[in-house]
C-alpha cells in the first residue's frame, strides 16, 4: 500500500495497488500546475485510490474541457488530475508520495513545451 499527503498534510490518501507508467510531463499545464519544469506522474486506478483524510481541503480547477486539478486549498499542493473521459483513472503527482513507488521514470514526454532552461541529462528516453 502506497500512501501519500500534501505539503501542510491536512489531506492524506492511500493507494491500495500499482501505479502505472511514470512519467516526466513537459506540458505547460503540467509546468504551471506544478511550479518546476516538468511533472512527474503516474495513473492508478480511480477505485485502488482513495483519501483517508482531509478531503474537505480538496479543490478542483478545470484546465481544460473535462480535465480537473485537484489541489490543497490550504498549502496549494498538486495532488490529482481527473478526466471525464477516464473516470476509472487519476493521475497522481508522485512529489507528494510518502512511500517509495517502486518505479522510476520511464521517460520525458511532450517536449515541445520543455522549459528553455531544462537540460536532460539523465539517459531517459525522450518523446515529442
């Protein structure tokens, strides 16, 4: 069981499974909504996740038609991404995992939007 928080840790959530793929999101949503120059991210399946506290803190901005972020209305943190076309699906932000995901990275995805400072380094595979 995977479990994790946000920053100020009034919302606290449990992963009862696996996380999918990982991946380093270039987009400029995923830059904005997280403050740096990607987002690291990972889907679960919406029914394995679930808050265990403090789900009365949680925000939801649409940032686009049918895809909502979902944040810390005390400390801001990032924690989900909804879509209305996946509702069997969330998108976690792997910065507010308290345990290790067992995985790493699988790679740099969306690069058309890469921040200019950002130099990719690491040997990760990189797409689009």
């Amino acid at each position: 069981m995977l479990e994790g928080s946000c920053l100020c840790g009034g919302i606290r959530y449990v992963i009862d499974g696996e996380l999918g793929p990982i991946i380093h999101c270039h987009c400029g949503q995923c830059r904005k909504a997280s403050g740096a120059s990607f987002a690291t991210n990972a889907p679960v399946d919406a029914d394995r996740f679930r808050f265990v506290s403090g789900e009365e803190l949680l925000g939801q901005f649409e940032s686009s038609p049918g895809q909502f972020r979902c944040f810390c209305t005390r400390c801001g943190s990032p924690l989900i991404k909804r879509m209305a076309a996946k509702p069997d699906v969330v998108r976690l932000r792997l910065g507010t995992l308290d345990s290790d995901p067992g995985g790493k990275p699988i790679g740099h995805f969306l690069l058309q939007w890469k921040a200019p400072w950002t130099d990719l380094d690491d040997g990760l595979p990189q797409h689009g």
